[in-house]
C-alpha cells in the first residue's frame, strides 16, 4: 500500500501467529487512520472514529511477549490485531491520539 505524501507512518507492525504472517497480513499506523492489510484487501478506520481500544493477551501471547488489540468504531466492525509486540504501548498510543 502506498501512502500519500501527506500522511505519514508512525508505526507499522505484523503479527507473530505464522498463519497470519504467511497470508501477508500487517499493521499500519499514520496520523490519520489505522490500517490492516491482508492479502488484496484493507480493513481501515480513521483515528476520530476510535471509541475504544481493548487488548487481550493468550498464554501464548505472554510467553512470546505479543498481545490483541481490538480496535473498536462508531460506525463500524472493529478492527482486530493480532499477535503483535509493544501491544500495551500501541494502545496507549491509540487511545491518546
């Protein structure tokens, strides 16, 4: 996916669950909106639109350092990601901006 030259990335992140990495998922995040990218589609919601962040974290997760975070919207399904490293941290960061 290419970005505009007026958004910028502030963080990109894939999963550690090896069938979600082989099917080509991964995560970014610009100033504007939250994307997950998977095989020819995207799953995307915009930064005001964020009501709620939740992160959940499996044994496995705990034992690899990795956690969810369900990326919930006002006007849509929300946008789950899953497996990824620094998760505590990008939900603090998701529920500022």
């Amino acid at each position: 996916m290419q970005l505009p030259e007026w958004e910028r990335l502030l963080w990109q992140g894939r999963p550690w669950r090896p069938d979600r990495w082989c099917a080509g998922e991964r995560y970014l995040l610009t100033d504007f909106r939250l994307v997950r990218l998977w095989r020819d589609d995207a799953d995307e919601i915009a930064l005001d639109d964020i009501t709620d962040v939740r992160r959940t974290e499996t044994r496995l997760d705990r034992i690899l350092g990795t956690s969810t975070l369900a990326v919930h919207s006002r006007r849509r399904s929300p946008v789950v990601l899953v497996s990824i490293q620094r998760g505590q941290q990008l939900a603090a960061l998701l529920e500022l901006l």
